[in-house]
C-alpha cells in the first residue's frame, strides 16, 4: 500500500487533492492528512509523525497544492522503487549541488523538471520539462538533491533516514537535507513519466535562504557533490555563479553587510578561489542597494 502523508494548512486542499489522488492513483492507498492549520508543527515533525502512523510499505510526502495528471501513477512510482538501488524519486531536482548555499537548481546545468507549473501572477500555465541529458531516453533521471513538492521512498529507507526536524524547524531546506542522506546510500532521481500540476510557485524569503545556509554547513564535508564528475572548469563556474546569486538574495533580504561578507570570506576559502569573482561580490556588497 502506498502511504500519502500531507502537512496540510487549508482543509479544503486536502479534500481537492484526496479526491484528485482517488481518482487518478490506481493502487491501494491511504491518505495521512496532518492538520497543521495552526502551525503546530514545522514540516518535518508533521512528516516523520505521518510516516509513524503509516501501515504502507511506500510513502509519498506531497504537498497539497499540486493534482496528479497521469492516471495509475500509484504503480509506476511502485516500478521505480522496485529497483532496490533507488532510494527516493520526486518530479524536480539537480543532478550537482555547490557548497555554496543555494537551491537544488545546479544553476549552470539544466535541473530535472517535470511538472505543469501554474503561476498567480497571470503568466501562462507552462509544462516545465527540463533535463541535463536529452540524449537519454529513459523515465528516471538520477540527481543529487530534489525539491519537495512530492517525494517517494521506501519505508525500509526512511526507516534509514529521517526528516531532520532538529537542522530545519521550519519549512525549507528539508527536501534537499532528505535527499542528499538518502544520496548516500541510493540513487536519487527525477521520474517522467507522472505529471504533476503544480499550483503555487514556491516561497523563496529570508527563512529559506536561511535554510540554505544551515544545508551548506551540515553538509560542508560532502559538497559539491554531483551524480557525474565535473571538471575544475565547471566546479568553478558553478561555484561562483551560486556565489552571486546568495550573495544578491543576502541583500535582497536585508542582511547586514558584514555579515554578507563574512558568508563571502567563508565559502571562498576554498580550492575554488578566484579573485576576480571574489573582487566582483565584494563590490557587490559593497555597492549595490539592496531591493524593496
């Protein structure tokens, strides 16, 4: 049976995307809403308290803002994860991940997307299908990392890995924490062949830059880290591409100047060092205004 565990904040969500799941899942299931309206709990306590009422021997953390599009996708997760070197599928991930606080995005590579991506801005909805290795026919791609709007393992794995509630209290960085423990020991990939809509455009503020900063110094030992060797070249470019990206949100959510340039010194005494990149964040700090 596969266990469907939602950290749900509006009732009327979960009652659309459980019809939605009845409908389109075609495999045993069973829905484990935790009511976190009052926000009682971050997201991975109402996870890991989900999987522990859980009977499935699959789980499926999902958000419920999203609505599946591909009918029996309950057995094609079950077909993927019936690879035993797989550890965990999602619809959206890198396939490298800088040391460099940042998102799952490998920033100067393609991500692993698919999903039917709706926006409240008025934009048009978009399907969203994106990947590092076009020439690659196949329905899993592997990556390193994987954002949360829906991930699947194994019960056996997250009787190996939990949600680390203790690092990520909140609602960000826990998807990239999950999958890169679970990198350790399995394949982590991205599935094409369910499609899933996606209703809202994620929550990038301070608490989530935040978040990255906590990921990057849990794992600093093990980044970057990347599913296919990279060049110096790339390690590089991708080093300092992440670096001014951070380096532009630190402003942009107005955090003090030296301590932007405390984070620049401390994620550049590294083998990646390039001056002119460095000289080019400092003015950054330095000079630019930062938004709102």
């Amino acid at each position: 049976m596969i266990s469907i565990i939602i950290c749900s904040v509006k009732k009327h969500e979960l009652e659309r995307v459980s019809s939605n799941i009845s409908k389109t899942i075609g495999a045993e299931f069973e829905i484990i809403g935790i009511d976190n309206t009052t926000s009682k709990y971050g997201i991975c306590e109402a996870y890991n308290l989900g999987a522990s009422l859980a009977k499935g021997d699959i789980f499926c953390f999902m958000h419920e803002d999203i609505a599946f599009e591909t009918q029996d996708w309950g057995t094609l997760v079950r077909n993927h994860l019936n690879d035993l070197k797989v550890g965990i599928i999602g619809v959206a991930g890198g396939s490298s991940k800088s040391m460099v606080p940042w998102s799952w995005s490998p920033v100067i590579f393609n991500s692993e997307i698919n999903v039917v991506q709706h926006h409240k801005s008025g934009k048009d909805t978009t399907h969203v299908c994106k990947t590092n290795s076009p020439a690659e026919p196949s329905t899993i791609k592997r990556v390193i990392s994987l954002d949360g709007v829906w991930l699947c393992v194994r019960r056996e794995v997250f009787d190996q890995f939990k949600f680390d509630a203790h690092t990520f209290p909140g609602f960000h960085g826990y998807d990239m924490d999950f999958s890169l423990q679970i990198s350790t020991k399995f394949k982590v990939a991205v599935v094409f062949d369910i499609l899933i809509h996606h209703y809202s455009e994620g929550s990038f503020n301070k608490e989530w830059l935040e978040s990255t900063i906590k990921l990057s110094n849990k794992w600093k030992a093990h980044l970057p880290a990347s599913v296919k060797t990279l060049s110096r070249e790339n390690l590089i470019l991708q080093h300092w591409a992440c670096m001014k990206l951070f380096t532009t949100e630190l402003l942009n959510f107005k955090f003090n100047k030296l301590l932007a340039l405390k984070y620049l010194c401390t994620y550049s005494g590294n083998s990646y060092f390039k001056y002119n990149h460095f000289l080019s964040c400092i003015k950054l700090i330095l000079f630019k205004k930062s938004s709102g």
